[in-house]
C-alpha cells in the first residue's frame, strides 16, 4: 500500500459475544481508501468534557497542566470496535487492573438489541427495518448476561462510546454510510441512544452523557454531513480519520478528531493503517494461516513497539490503537494487542487512558502549548 491511501479490503469480522452459542454476528464490508487526514475546512467551536474529579486527580497525578519545559505524558489509547465480547474483556480487564490502564469499548448498539427485537431497529436512508449487517446479540437472556459484564467495564473505570448500530460498509447493505447526510446520522444516533436506554432500563450503568465519541463502521463517512449529527448528539471525538504517523488531535467541524496513524510495518517494509485487520491485510491477504500466529504476533508487537517509541522520543502524540476483539489468524492479532497492552501501560512517562481522559488532560493545558504540540512534525517511526 502506498503512504497516500490505505488499504481496501474486505472484513468479515467474526466476534464472539460470550454466551450466546451461535455466533452469527459478523461485520462484513470494506475497510476504506482512505485519504489522510486533510486540513479541517472549519474547525468549529472547542467541545468540552467535565473536569476531572477530585478522585481523579488524586489517582492520577499526571493529570495536571505542564509546567514550563515539561513534556506531556506519552498517551496510548487502546480501543475496540464492537466491544462485547466477555471472553476478550476477561483478558483485558485483568491486563488493565495490574497496569493501572484505561481503554475504551466502542459498543455497536445492535448487539444490545436480541435477535427476537431487532425489529425495534429501523435502520436509516431507507434500509430496511430489522437489518443489520453485523447481526444482532442474541437471545434476551444473552443481553442481560452482557450488561453484567459491560457494568464490570464501567467500574473498572473504562469508557464506552459509539461504534453506532447496523455497520453498513460500503461493501455491504446499501446505501452504506459513506452516502449518508446529516439525517441519516441523526437517526442511526437517535436509535443507538434509544437501545443504550433500554438497556439502562435493564440495569446498564452507562450514565446518561457517557458516550462522548466514537469510530464509525470500516473508518467510512462523508464527514461534513457526519460531524454535524454527530455534535447534535453531544458527542466531542471521533477517531475514525487516517493520518500519516502519530499526530496530535485537532478539532474539526466542533469534533476532536484522534485519526487513526498510517505507520511503517518494520518486517514489511511498508506503510499500512494501524488496525488489526489492515495489519492483518498487508502480511497475507488477510488468509488464515493459524501455523503463522506466532510470527504474526511478533510483527505486530514490534510494530506497536516502533510507532510507541518514534511518538515518546518525537510529538508525544497520543498513540491510537484500534483493534476489534478477534480470533483472526490463531488469535495472532489479539495476542499482541494484550501483549502490548502488558508491555507499554507501565512505562516510565506513559499513561494508558481514555479518550476523554486525554480530552481532560488537555483541557487543563494553555491553549499555546497544545498549537506548540500540533504544530510539530508527526511521529514517524
């Protein structure tokens, strides 16, 4: 793959989702061509967080405003797309209470919706109602048992935010969400809000306002008419974008944009979006090859390793890992996340966090300084 252009592929996406036995959902549709990140045509006015508590700042000392000379915190965000799979979270959540480590779940409303009520989704621009390309979550008794574990998630401190409903992909269900406007985004975020309520009805401890942002399906969208509905909804990031290396996030249309970093893959050789299945993509055409899982493990490690340490020794730009919980190729992608994940959340200036913990942090900064962060050179590794 060029640096201009990331790669286009197509994802089947096979997610368990803990004790429903048939594992049916599957997200399917292409990752996109997607441009860099390309200068906001309007910024829009700042989004804002709520300051950190009392407890926060008690907990975490690096969250404070810098002092003349010092360097921000090496941020790393680790986040996953769909974000409902116990058996992934029971990995995680372990890794993440020893390292003292944030992520953020990016939940796919339908699969909080059972099989026997998918009716209740009626999918913008047309399609039609009770469709989702990714399935829906199962029996009833299946959602409950997920909100036990989510409501896990959210005490550990984690954050949940969007990664919306039906996850139509241009290679998918049409018309898919790069064709849609302003509308449709409004009424694919009216329903996520309506199924996270009903959801809260049934115990979900996700506080209203929680969700602050999210990545949109296969990183696809005509921003000028997303970002709008999206900032209607209350929602201050996304981070579906692609940039050339680790750069700091900058506000556009009234949205942070965290983008996702096109980065060098030291044992190819090459540049590639730095999500799991692209990764996946560029070392063998996404093909199963379980006898490789290993060697595929290291490569993205070390890959992670490289980019982790061009942005600590350059910008200090927040790293934005995207994953999804999965079992491609040997779990070989999976494995590195959790193996990175262990490695780097304890380093020496690193903080492993949220994305409205970074929001936080960046709120209590002089305005001077984060343009003085923006305007430095992407971390290349």
């Amino acid at each position: 793959m060029t640096t201009g252009v990331a790669l286009a592929l197509a994802l089947v996406l096979v997610m368990t989702l803990g004790p429903h036995k048939d594992e049916n959902p599957a997200e399917a549709g292409p990752l996109p061509m997607a441009p860099r990140l390309p200068a906001p045509k309007d910024a829009g006015p700042t989004p804002t967080v709520p300051a950190p508590t009392p407890e926060q700042l008690q907990k975490q000392p690096w969250m404070h405003k810098l002092a003349p000379g010092e360097k921000p915190p090496q941020f790393v965000l680790f986040s996953f797309d769909g974000a409902v799979s116990k058996q992934h979270w029971d990995k995680v959540l372990p890794i993440a209470r020893e390292k003292k480590a944030h992520v953020t779940g990016l939940l796919s409303g339908v699969y909080m919706l059972s099989d026997q009520d998918k009716m209740q989704y009626t999918p913008p621009a047309g399609l039609k109602r009770g469709v989702s390309d990714i399935s829906f979550g199962g029996t009833r008794q299946d959602i409950q048992s997920r909100i036990g574990y989510l409501n896990q998630v959210i005490d550990d401190g984690h954050e949940i935010g969007t990664h919306y409903n039906g996850h139509f992909c241009s290679g998918g269900s049409q018309p898919s969400v790069d064709k849609w406007d302003t509308n449709a985004w409004n009424v694919e975020l009216d329903q996520f809000e309506q199924i996270v309520d009903k959801a809260r009805a049934a115990g979900f401890k996700l506080p209203k306002g929680a969700v602050r942002g999210g990545r949109t399906p296969c990183l696809e969208g005509n921003w000028d008419q997303a970002f709008p509905a999206m900032a209607a909804h209350g929602l201050v990031y996304d981070t579906s974008k692609v940039a050339l290396g680790v750069q700091w996030p900058s506000v556009q249309n009234g949205l942070y944009e965290f983008p996702m970093p096109e980065v060098r893959v030291p044992a190819l050789g090459k540049q590639v979006v730095m999500m799991d299945f692209n990764l996946w993509y560029s070392l063998n055409g996404a093909q199963e090859q379980p006898e490789r899982a290993g060697e595929f493990t290291q490569i993205v490690f070390d890959t992670y390793k490289s980019v982790y340490q061009a942005a600590l020794n350059g910008n200090r730009a927040p790293l934005v890992i995207g994953n999804h919980f999965n079992e491609w190729n040997g779990s070989a992608f999976s494995n590195a996340m959790e193996q990175f994940l262990g490695y780097v959340c304890d380093k020496q200036d690193t903080v492993c966090a949220t994305y409205t913990e970074v929001i936080q942090w960046m709120q209590l900064q002089d305005p001077a300084v984060l343009d003085q962060l923006r305007g430095m050179p992407a971390a290349r590794n």
